[in-house]
C-alpha cells in the first residue's frame, strides 16, 4: 500500500521530462505497459515505421507489429514486467534479430533493449524500449550508453525519490491515525480497502479475511433526524460516481444495530487512473462525527421552533381578539410542532371538573372531542365514584406516556380507551388576576385560579414526553392566560361600552321621554280643567294616558259613583258598602284586539292587598301572577303574555276618589317618571272631578232646593188632603147624625147612627194614625228613638205576632204559612220596633194578596259573602275576610267600608280598617203571590205617599207612609230591607245583624 501514497505529481512530472528527453534522441524509444499498450512513441520511430504517435498511443504494440505476440517475445516481456529487469533484443547477444516491418513495408532489422521502469500509475512496471538500426551499430552503442547512463541517472533519480515517497508515506500515515477525521477509501462498489483507526472506531469496522476486502460490511441504516429510517446508502458512492467529482458535508444519521445513533458529516472525492478524464478506480471519504453538534443545533433548532410557535401564537394574540381563533390556532400550532395525534383545550365549568371541550386539533383517523363535555359523560356513566375526575382538579402537570401504566383509576382509563388514547400530557391554565410576567416568581405568588387544560394525546403509539415538551406548553399557558384575560377585558369593555350606549339611550330616551310626559301632562291638564263633566273627563284621561304611555289597556273607576252603586250588594240608606267596583271608563290598543262589551267588576276582597295601598292614597305596581283575580285573568284573556299593572289612587285631601288601572301586556314594567305623571295626571283628575262634582252639587242643589219646593207643595197637598179627607168624613157624619138625631125615626135610624158612629171612629183613627205615623217617621229621621234590646226565639214570636192577622185572612179566603227552621238562633233586637215592621208588612200583604192566593212567612240565617253589619246611626261598615292582620299579626278581617263624607253625604269615602270576625245575618222574608210589583217601581215602593200604579187607594186605605216608615225603622235597628217581584209574586225581605244581649256583635 505504501505505492498508493506515492505523491503522484512529482513522478509524472519527473516522466514528462524524461519522455521529452527520449523524444528528441535520435534512437527510437517507446514506453509499453504489461498490458502491451504503447505509452509513449518518440519522432525517431515515427520515422523509421512511418507509424505516427497518434496512431500507435494507446493501442497495442502487437496490432503493429504481430510478431511481438510470438511466445519467445512475450515470456522475456514477462520477465522484465515481473523482476524488473533489463532485457537486450540485438544480434550480437541472441542468435535471433529482431524483425520490424515497418508501415511502408520495409523490414529492418533493431538493436532493442528493453528496460523495466516504474510504472506511471505507482504500481509495477513499465517497459521502456529503445531501437536502434544495426546498420550503424557504433553510433548505436554510443547512444545506447548514453541512454544507459541517463536511464541509470533517472532509475537513481526515481530511487530517491521513492524513499522520500516512503518517508512521505509514513509520514501520511501518522497523519492519517492521528487525524480527528475519519478516512475511508472504498471502491467503486463500496467495498472498504481503507481506513484509518478514527474511521474503524467511528464506522466499528472489523478486520474481514476474504481477499480483496479489507473489512467486513458495517450494520448500519441511515435515518433522519428524527429517526425515520431513509433508503438512501450509508456512504454516498452512487452519488459521487454520478457526479464524478468531489461532493461536501454531506450529512447522515447513522443507527447501528444496537439502536444507537451517531450524526456524520461526510466529504467524498473521486479517485482515477491516472487523470481526471480517466476511468474512477477508487473513493475516499472524510467523515467527521457531528452528533455533539448536531444535538446542540437540533436543541438550538428546537428552541427556536419553540420561540417562533411562542411568538407567533403571542403575534396571533395580539393581532386577534377572538379568543375561539386564538385557541384553534394554538391547538393546531402545538399538534404540528409536538407531531401529536390530538390536542385540545378543556375548559373548566365548575370545581367539580366538569366542563367541555372548546377547541381541537385532531388527526383524521381519531375521533374528534370537540363540545365534548364531561358532565355528560360523567351522567352517563351514573357512577358514584368521583375519583375519576381527581385528574381535572387537581392543577399539576400530568405526563403520562402509557396510559395502562399510569394507575390512573379504571373508568378514566376506560374513558381515555373509548378515544384511542395511548399516552397523555396535560397542563394546567391558570388565569391571574393580574397577568404579569413571571419572572423572577412562581404561580403561587400570584392569585389564580385553574381556568382549563392544555391536553396533548398520543393515540398511535405510547410516548415518552420529554422535559422540553413540556416547557414549550407551559410557556404557552402564559400565552393563552395573558389572552383570555385579555379577551374578558375585551368583553368588559365591550360590555361597558354597551351599557354606556344602553345609558346614553336611555338617558336620551327619558329626556324625549320626559318632554313627551310633560306635554301629555300639560294636554291632560287642559283638557280636564276644561270640561265639567266627570264622564269626559275620565275618558279623555284613559285615552291621553293609555295613547302617551303606550299600554294596551287602560280603565278608571270612580268610588261610589251613580254608575257603581247598583253593583254594590250593601247600600243602606245614605250609605253603601264597598265590595266590588265596576270599570267606568276604558281605553284598548288599537294594536290589540278587544272585544267591545268590557265591563267586569273587582271583587275588592279578591285585591286586598292593592286596595290597601290604593285607599291609604299610595300607587301599586304588580304582575300579572301576583293576584288571583277571576276579573283580571278574564279581562287579560286574550293576551297570553304577563300583564305589568300599574293602580293609581285618584285621591285629594278629602280622601279617594277613585283608580287608574293601566296595563302592560309584556315583561317590561311602569318606570317612576311614568308613576309620577299617572300620579300627577290622578291628582289633576282628582281636582277636575272635585270641580265637576261641585259644580254637579250645586246644580243638584238647585234641582233638590227646585224639588223639595215641589215635594213641600206635593207634602203639603198630600198632608192637607189626608188630614182633610178624615175630617171632612168626621163632619158629614156629624152632619148626618145630627139629622137622624133631630128626626128620630126608631130602631132604623138608631142602626144607621151606629154605622155613622163607626164611620166616625175610623175615620178618627186614621186620623190619629196618620199623625201617629207622621211623628214616628220624624222621630226615626231625626235618631233620637233609644233601642231597648230583647232576646226573643224567633221560632216561637214570628208565629205569635201574625195570630192577628190568620181571622182576618180566612175571612180574605188567604192562605198563611210559615217556613221557620227549628234550629233558628235567638235574636237580640228591638221587639217593640221588629213587631210594628212585621205588623205593616203583613197589614200590607193582608191588603194587597187576592183572595185563594198564600202568604208565606219565613227566617233563615244567611252567610253573605260580606257579613253583616252593625250600624250606628253615623254610616256602615263592610267587612272583608282576611286570614293575616298585618298591624297586630292576629287572625281576623280587613273592612273596606264607604263612609259619609260630611261635606257631601251622596259621595262615600273609601276607608279601610281591620275588625274582628262578625256574626251571619238573620233574615225575614214575607212573600204574597197573585199581585207583582213592576220593577222599575220596587226601589219607590219605600217613598213617602208612594203607590203603585194601577191599585185603588180606596179599596186599601191606609195612609202611604207605611212603607216609608218601615224602611226607617229597619235601617234604625241596622237592618236593611228590600223589596223583589217576579213571577206572579212579591217578596218583602228584611235582614239584621245577629248581635248579642247589649246589641254589640
């Protein structure tokens, strides 16, 4: 081997001058290899064989001249190519000349002498063959030993020169083991002929004993830098045999068989025959180990695809505000930097764990756990064990690279078999209060709390996570803190932004708003201070108000007005008793149809609760649900949503007068500028009505001051002609008495003066019972007639009191009857003013019931659904029932009662007080059949010298005051009476107050 080192330059330079030498000697002179290829071909022989150097360079010496290839000829070639010896072709040392024909076809004969040399390439020998002419044999000696001393000269020159390629080549050699390089020379087919001890330790190549290879075939496999295995050779032969010249820093990771690794930097170059242009013999490779290097640029590689995913996710928050994008892009971004089969980002609901997927990248061939929640699988699952979900509450990193090797709990284990997970990384994201770098200090230095997870999923194969991994995660949980604070700040701001424009509008909106009130109010005002009419009024305030406040229904209601009273069951004298209200006045959306007949009554013990606020002069503001009032839900039938109600009192010092009821059909309430105009346009309204009722009294005093002058007219005629009427009978009588007395005619005339007589006394009575009556009435009117209560049965009294009546209705052919309960209670009155009631009405029913018609006396107790009351000579009082006493927290009964107002005795105040529970009421009826009353009459049967049409006062009698004084006295006892007719009958019924010995209830 030591040839193959011999520095090749300097002996082809040293051949180049040798040869030009032999070219210009006049002695013919050619360099032949073993091969028998001619090298070398000098002018001399060109002349002598007329072959030219062209020709004969590079072909072989026996296509010239045949007679080389004879066996004497070739065995003394060998020998000189074999031992390096000098051979002499020539006439005086062998018997045999040697021939040569030359191109023109002259044989001559040549003095050869063949002289072995090394050979150009370093490796054995070349023959070096001068001819000479044996034509002139002496100047071919002197030349010969001319060339004999230059060739001895070069072969000394060529010794020389090949130690020092020996010293060189030893020299090369320490070189080459001592180099911290490995060089390797291969042929063309990969084969190792070389390599120096860095080569064998970094390749482990072995010493091979088959001839002609030097070492044994590595094991070896080129892979990349992540350790896929590549098809590509170990040492780039095929690639520098294509190219055909010299390749650099190659790279290559080469994984032994063991599975260990080593990164190689592999230079190559080419090695030829002679030139470049000539055949590649051999390849030499200079391979250096790279691996400390290449692991610190695939660390430093790392770091810089983990700060670049780290900017470029931070560039991404700052450049996005959408937190769904930042967190897709993050996901996406990890998956393709860590190469994991599935990352996502958990979102925590509760403390429990349960939360939801937000967002995922995922490999197509996994499912994929986007929305994917785990309280639902947790429901699922009905599993009462709740250590699965220890994973997701407690904030750690969790790296786990299999799964089945973790001692994870077995139905997590389960959940994370059900999507293909082999091996799991988890990160906690903990969202700050104050989002700060964190140099310098740990999470517990700040207030944070575990907002989500960070999930890588390994779902092909297990997988050991390495440190780096981890840090690039959690680097990354800065990022995505700092952008979801970012993003709730976003949407604070947001937020306040909206509230800041919902302020604005709605500032600007109560300013139109108020503008808008105030001139409805100013409209309403005028339009109320403008009229006198109570009607108009009302309804020009429900319609302004329902059409400026946009409800959908508005109506108002006037306290013991005309229009309310006959829907009032209590009226008792000036008085009346508040147990339902009737809607006066109304307006409906056009927006909303209606029907147009709407006239429901309030039952007030239904409301109240309202009634309260109302009567104490308070506006109320309620839904819909928090009453139970069958008038309000019929009323609100055709609109299905919530009503938002709003009751205003129309109330003045004096005290209420009435309420605005507006309504909202929908979830939007009554704002306080829009109480406070329906309480200013109330108090307006409240003042117009005060107005139009003065003005209506006055013109109502005019018309009472007119008909009281009528009445005193109609009482005075009625009065003289009832007082004429008996004594102008008394006087006739005298009259006729006192004729029959002056003629005196016996027994006929002493009967006709008795019959006179009788005429006179009736005719006295009734004059006496007239006045009887006239100052009873006086009496009951003026109240200073004291009760003397007494407990009777009326079981036993009802009957005593009509005996007087059963002779004088037999003889009537009339039938009386009695309906008297047995279980009657005991009634406390005034016997004495009960029977004079009893006695005028059966006188009355006497009086008018046709003969074969019945009168029915009956006594029941009723339970009204306001009991009844106990009356002092003031007013009456309604009671309503309620089970809660909010002043004392006792049971007992709110009482709505409609008082007397002094200044105006017609109009009830609405007054409400809490009383106790009260007794039932006990009721007399007495009915008659075979006579009715019309019913426009049955409220006139009651006035004073009032009677019915169509009945003949003469046939009756009587003075007209009966009724009327009856109707006084039952009031005085707190009583009241009233009088029904249909059907071919007529019913008187008088009911009173069960009260106890001293008259109180």
């Amino acid at each position: 081997m030591d040839e193959l080192f011999v520095p090749r330059g300097q002996t082809v330079i040293a051949l180049q001058k040798q040869l030009n030498l032999l070219d210009h000697i006049p002695v013919g002179a050619c360099v032949v290899r073993r091969d028998g290829t001619v090298l070398f071909w000098n002018a001399c022989l060109e002349n002598w064989t007329h072959i030219s150097r062209a020709q004969i360079v590079g072909r072989k010496l026996d296509h010239y001249f045949p007679h080389l290839s004879q066996p004497k000829y070739t065995r003394r070639f060998q020998e000189t190519f074999d031992g390096g010896f000098t051979i002499i072709f020539s006439a005086q040392l062998h018997p045999h000349l040697m021939p040569c024909q030359c191109a023109n076809g002259q044989l001559r004969v040549q003095h050869t002498i063949v002289t072995a040399i090394p050979a150009a390439s370093g490796i054995g020998f070349d023959a070096l063959m001068s001819i000479q002419d044996v034509s002139d044999l002496t100047q071919q000696i002197q030349n010969y030993k001319q060339i004999q001393a230059r060739a001895w000269t070069e072969v000394k020159q060529r010794q020389s020169i090949e130690e020092q390629l020996r010293t060189d080549r030893d020299l090369l050699n320490t070189i080459l083991n001592n180099s911290a390089a490995a060089i390797i020379m291969t042929t063309t087919e990969g084969a190792i002929v070389f390599a120096n001890r860095r080569g064998e330790d970094i390749l482990r190549l072995l010493k091979s004993g088959v001839p002609g290879q030097a070492y044994s075939p590595p094991q070896w496999q080129v892979t990349d830098f992540a350790g896929n295995r590549l098809s590509e050779e170990p040492l780039p032969v095929a690639q520098v045999m294509a190219a055909g010249k010299a390749v650099f820093d190659l790279q290559r990771c080469w994984e032994w068989a063991d599975g260990t690794r080593c990164f190689l930097s592999i230079n190559a170059a080419p090695l030829w025959h002679n030139q470049p242009d000539d055949q590649i013999t051999h390849l030499v490779f200079s391979i250096s180990d790279i691996t400390l290097q290449q692991h610190a640029a695939i660390e430093l590689q790392h770091r810089y695809d983990k700060d670049r995913l780290v900017d470029q996710i931070a560039l991404h928050i700052r450049q996005s505000l959408n937190l769904r994008d930042i967190l897709q892009t993050t996901v996406s971004e990890i998956r393709t930097f860590l190469g994991a089969d599935r990352v996502l980002i958990y979102r925590l609901d509760s403390t429990e764990g349960h939360g939801r997927v937000v967002a995922e990248a995922c490999h197509p061939d996994f499912p994929s756990l986007l929305e994917w929640s785990r309280r639902s699988d947790f429901m699922a699952a009905n599993d009462d064990d709740f250590a699965w979900l220890d994973p997701y509450r407690h904030p750690v990193i969790q790296a786990i690279d299999d799964i089945q090797q973790s001692g994870l709990n077995p139905n997590y284990i389960n959940l994370l078999q059900r999507f293909s997970v082999k091996a799991r990384l988890a990160i906690p994201v903990f969202l700050s209060r104050d989002i700060l770098p964190s140099h310098g200090r740990s999470k517990q230095d700040l207030t944070s709390t575990l907002w989500g997870w960070v999930i890588v999923h390994q779902c092909q194969d297990i997988r050991h996570w390495q440190s780096r991994e981890i840090e690039l995660l959690q680097r990354l949980e800065n990022q995505l803190a700092v952008a979801i604070h970012q993003s709730e700040l976003l949407q604070q701001v947001h937020h306040l932004n909206i509230n800041l424009e919902r302020q604005v509008h709605a500032r600007t909106l109560e300013l139109q708003q108020a503008l808008t009130l105030e001139a409805t109010l100013k409209r309403i005002t005028d339009k109320v201070r403008d009229s006198l009419d109570e009607n108009q009024i009302l309804q020009s305030v429900v319609r302004e108000l329902g059409e400026a406040l946009e409800v959908h229904y508005c109506n108002t209601t006037l306290y013991g007005s005309n229009s309310t009273t006959p829907n009032l069951p209590g009226i008792h004298s000036n008085r009346c008793i508040a147990t339902n209200v009737s809607i006066q006045h109304q307006y409906s959306s056009p927006n909303i149809p209606r029907s147009s007949e709407y006239n429901h009554q309030l039952q007030v013990e239904e409301l109240f609760n309202i009634y309260d606020q109302l009567f104490r002069g308070q506006p109320v503001v309620f839904c819909q649900l928090a009453v139970r009032s069958p008038a309000i839900s019929q009323s609100l039938h055709d609109y299905p949503h919530l009503s938002a109600i709003l009751a205003c009192p129309i109330v003045d010092d004096q005290g209420v007068l009435g309420d605005l009821w507006l309504f909202r059909v929908s979830a939007s309430s009554f704002s306080d500028r829009e109480i406070r105009l329906v309480q200013q346009v109330a108090n307006q309204c409240a003042i117009a009505i005060r107005q139009a009722q003065l003005y209506k009294r006055s013109e109502q005093k005019v018309e009472e001051l007119a008909q009281l002058n009528h009445l005193k007219d109609d009482f005075l005629n009625t009065i003289s002609h009832e007082l004429r009427t008996p004594i102008v009978s008394i006087r006739m009588t005298l009259q006729t008495l006192e004729i029959l007395f002056k003629r005196s005619d016996g027994l006929q005339d002493l009967k006709q003066a008795h019959h006179y007589f009788h005429i006179l006394e009736d005719e006295c009575k009734r004059e006496v019972n007239l006045i009887d009556n006239l100052l009873d009435l006086t009496r009951m009117e003026a109240g200073t007639e004291p009760l003397v209560y007494t407990s009777v049965n009326p079981k036993n009294w009802i009957p005593h009191v009509a005996e007087g009546f059963e002779r004088r209705m037999q003889l009537q052919q009339q039938h009386l009857q009695f309906n008297l309960p047995d279980d009657l209670p005991t009634l406390v009155t005034d016997l004495t003013i009960l029977e004079r009631i009893l006695t005028e009405l059966l006188n009355n029913a006497y009086k008018y019931t046709p003969a074969g018609e019945t009168i029915t006396i009956a006594a029941q107790v009723e339970a009204e659904r306001f009991p009844g009351q106990h009356q002092d000579k003031r007013g009456c009082r309604a009671q309503l029932p309620n089970q809660w006493n909010h002043e004392n927290g006792m049971p007992g009964h709110f009482s709505t009662s409609l008082s007397a107002n002094l200044t105006d005795p017609s109009r009830p105040t609405a007054k409400l007080a809490f009383v106790t529970p009260t007794l039932p009421q006990f009721r007399i009826s007495i009915t008659n059949t075979g006579i009715e009353i019309p019913r426009a009459d049955l409220d006139r049967v009651f006035d004073k010298f009032y009677r019915v049409p169509g009945i003949d006062a003469r046939q009756t009698g009587g003075t007209g005051l009966g009724l009327a004084l009856v109707k006084r006295m039952v009031e005085y006892l707190g009583g009241r009476i009233w009088a029904e007719s249909e059907q071919n009958y007529t019913r008187f019924v008088l009911e009173l107050a069960l009260v106890g010995e001293s008259g109180q209830p």
